[in-house]
C-alpha cells in the first residue's frame, strides 16, 4: 500500500490508457509521489499499479490535495 494514510514536463498530455508502456509497472518516482499524495490526501493506493493507472491517480489526488502538475505547492520530488 502507498499513502497508508498519515499526512511534468510541458508538452502534450497524452491519455494513458493510450500510453505503449501504460501496462508496464509503475515507476519508483510515481510510487514514490503517489506516496506522498496519498498521505497527504489520507488515502491508501495500491503499490501494484501500472505506469497508466499510476499517473490517473496522481492527475485525481493533485486535484484533491490543491497540487499542480507543475509541483507548485511542493516538488515532485
């Protein structure tokens, strides 16, 4: 589980669900944000994602928790 619950670029968005790689596993750096998201959202995601399913939840919490893409509120890291 990531975010047990405790506290990109600028060029064109593609869908991931049209993504070749978007089947493949989800990065360290997407689990490692997703991590973060998740807590600070006080949810819990499941660490077997793929890279598609991934980045859906990190568009869905930087909506919930006011963070942008850019990372203006705190870097990606």
């Amino acid at each position: 589980m990531l975010g047990a619950g405790t506290g990109p670029t600028d060029g064109p968005v593609k869908d991931p669900d049209d993504w070749v790689t978007g089947d493949q596993p989800a990065t360290d750096a997407q689990k490692s944000y997703l991590d973060s998201l998740a807590r600070q959202a006080g949810e819990q995601i499941p660490a077997d994602l793929t890279k598609a399913e991934a980045s859906e939840h990190i568009d869905r919490l930087q909506a919930a928790t006011g963070r942008d893409q850019q990372g203006q509120q705190d870097q990606q890291g």
